[in-house]
C-alpha cells in the first residue's frame, strides 16, 4: 500500500484541493504491484501515471482521445521506462477482453454523452477480479468552490460551461448524484466495494483561480522559473517549499482551507467529487 506521506509528497504542488483527494482515493482503490497492468483513461497530460511510475514498476497505459493532449502527455512522461501513451476511444478500446488490473476512469465520464457505453467496456478490458477506481464531479457542489454557476443554476436553473467562468461545470455533459454514480457502475456490472464523497471546504472561487486563470498562464509559460516548477504536477520533487514564492505560499492558504476535509464526507453533504471503487466479479 502507498503510504499517506508518499502521496502528499506527489500532492505537495498541488492548488487544487479536489486533486490531491482524488489522487489519495485512487491510490486507495488501485494499490499498484509490479505485477500489475493498469489503463488510465484520459490520461490527460499524465499526472497519474507519473505518480504511479514514481512509486512502481507496474505497466502503464495512458489514453486520451485528444491528440494535442496526447502529444503534452508524450512530453511530460514519454521518456519513462514501461508507459505507453496511446490514442483510443473510450467506447472502443482496442484492447483483448481481460487485459487490465485496473482501470482508471478519473473526470472523464461527466465528459461524455453514452457513459454506461463505456463503462461496459471497462468492464470488458478488465480481469476478472479487477478494479475500476471512478471519480467525478458532484451534482451538490460547495457554493464557494464554484460560486457563479452555483448562483445560476439556483436563480436561473442555468450554468456557464466554457471558458474561464465555467468552473466545475467546464466542459461537461452532467455532473452526478450519488444515485446516479451507483446505479451507472452497478449496471455496467461491477460489485461495488467502496463509495465517497469529498473535498466540502475550500478557498472561494477556486475552481476559477486555479483552472481559468493559473493553468492557462503555467501552459503558457507565463510564470517564472521557480514559480512555474512550485505550479507543476510533474516536478513535485524539484520545488524548496519556500514562502517567499508566491504559488507556494498560495498553496499553504488552499491547504489552510483543506486541513478540515477528510475522505469521506458522506453523501449528504455538499462536496467538490465523488467516487466508486469497482471490482469485476471473477466468473
């Protein structure tokens, strides 16, 4: 099992609170072996598989539908041993059945319109007794973790989905309740071992502060050299921890706000995500 201080290590650069919480929960559900095969889908620009790279030698498949992500991911992680960053369709893997360990399915079916479709195939590609860890936004948000689309959705039955005001509905088919969540992977039959919710307090605006304006400027190269290494995922290792810069010294103010949030919070409280863990019932 990865312990709690190896994962807030890997989180250490980390602004967005959601984040760090959903890294520790997939850590929580998939604990990697060496032996293990695990597909990360979306993969994004790689995150995951670095951390998971970073503490085992298991083999890792990243995959994303966008080429131009594709191509970040290549960059930020194509140089590490035993990873392979791939094009694939999520309704269609191009995969055998059973060729999985796990497979992670972090933010990405709120993004998509069939999302039982592709859970299905996840638990096609899967072995049997294989996990499928799942995050994805919650339908009762925290207002200050979105306060605009929060004020919209509440005086105009209506939310902002693209640009730097669309908050945690950026891009997004649905958000989920935990009903929702459930049913969906107990129907593409998965035996549902744990289910969360988390991520209750946080700075206001957040969501906006860090990806409206902080990820288009660090993508950019808009930052300085030591502000842009205290800003990445990537480089969690390579940032002093100093005071004196700016982004860590927002990043202890999130944290002050984060100190109160706790794995679970249940599901009557409003939270930022949710999360099922799976398990592919063996035959």
């Amino acid at each position: 099992m990865v312990d709690l201080d190896t994962i807030q290590y890997m989180t250490r650069n980390e602004a967005d609170m959601s984040f760090k919480m959903r890294a520790r929960t997939i850590f929580e559900y998939v604990d990697p072996t060496d032996d293990m095969v695990i597909l990360d889908l979306p993969c994004g620009r790689g995150f995951y598989l670095n951390m998971f790279r970073y503490v085992s030698k298991c083999r890792l498949i990243g995959a994303d539908l966008d080429w131009d992500v594709i191509q970040k991911a290549k960059h930020n992680i194509g140089h590490l041993e035993d990873i392979d960053i791939q094009r694939v369709n999520i309704y269609q893997m191009p995969y055998p059945d059973n060729s999985f360990d796990a497979v992670i399915f972090s933010e990405v079916l709120e993004h998509i319109d069939n999302d039982s479709k592709a859970l299905k195939e996840a638990y096609r590609v899967l072995k049997p007794g294989g996990v499928l860890a799942v995050t994805v936004p919650h339908a009762n948000y925290p207002f200050w973790w979105d306060p605009i689309n929060k004020t919209l959705e509440a005086l105009l039955n209506c939310h902002i989905s693209e640009g730097v005001f669309a908050g945690i509905w950026a891009n997004h088919v649905r958000l989920y309740t935990p009903a929702q969540l459930h049913d969906a992977v107990l129907s593409a039959g998965f035996k549902i071992e744990d289910e969360r919710a988390f991520t209750h307090h946080c700075f206001p605006f957040i969501h906006n502060l860090v990806y409206g304006i902080g990820m288009p400027l660090l993508e950019a190269g808009a930052l300085p050299g030591s502000m842009e290494t205290a800003s990445s995922r990537l480089d969690f290792d390579k940032n002093d921890g100093s005071l004196l810069n700016p982004i860590n010294l927002g990043v202890a103010m999130f944290n002050f706000f984060d100190r109160h949030n706790v794995p679970n919070e249940g599901h009557q409280t409003s939270t930022v995500n949710l999360a099922v863990k799976g398990r592919k019932p063996h035959a």
